[in-house]
C-alpha cells in the first residue's frame, strides 16, 4: 500500500514509524485505565522481584498517559503489564510466593 501512495503523499508521512492514531489511541486506553494501572505500578511483583523498576514503568505510564513522549514504548508497557498480571495469577494460584527470594547465582 505504501508504495502506491508514493508521489501522492508526502514521504515524512509515508516513513513514519508510527502513526498519530496508534499513539493517540494508547494515550487514551491508558488514560482511562490510569487508577487500575497506577494502582499495579505502586505494588508490582515484578518489580518486588528485581524483573522490573517500577518507577520507570510509573514514569512511562504518565507519560503515555499524557502523550509526553513521541517514541511511545508501548510495545514496552505492554509486555510489562501482561507480565505483571502473569506473575500476580502464579501468586493467586499458590505457584510462586512474592516473598520468595530468587538468585541466578
């Protein structure tokens, strides 16, 4: 499709890595979202954990919240939360415990 729409649009727009909508929708999702997702960044097993720092996962939350931020990692956020709420149903299932320290020693 892209090249079809070469002489017709302008390349700045046809070479974007992102599109203003895909950000803008993020923006929205995570605005709506914000006190269940702030609620999770404040007590992360993850982060209990050393996988993840949860201030800058708070950070870029706010950040996407308010569209702070052109190179959006939302692919970033995403896999953090997936992991966030994996690691929460091993808890509930009994599977892991929060308390349990791990080493790869």
């Amino acid at each position: 499709m892209r090249r079809s729409l070469v002489g017709i649009v302008p390349d700045e727009i046809l070479n974007r890595k992102m599109k203003a909508f895909v950000v803008r929708a993020q923006a929205v999702g995570i605005a709506k979202d914000w006190a269940r997702l702030a609620e999770v960044a404040h007590d992360m097993m993850s982060s209990s954990l050393g996988i993840v720092d949860a201030n800058g996962f708070t950070e870029a939350l706010r950040k996407a919240r308010h569209g702070d931020d052109e190179e959006l990692p939302i692919n970033t956020l995403n896999t953090t939360a997936f992991l966030e709420g994996w690691l929460r149903d091993l808890r509930s299932l009994q599977v892991i415990d929060v308390k349990t320290t791990w080493s790869l020693d």
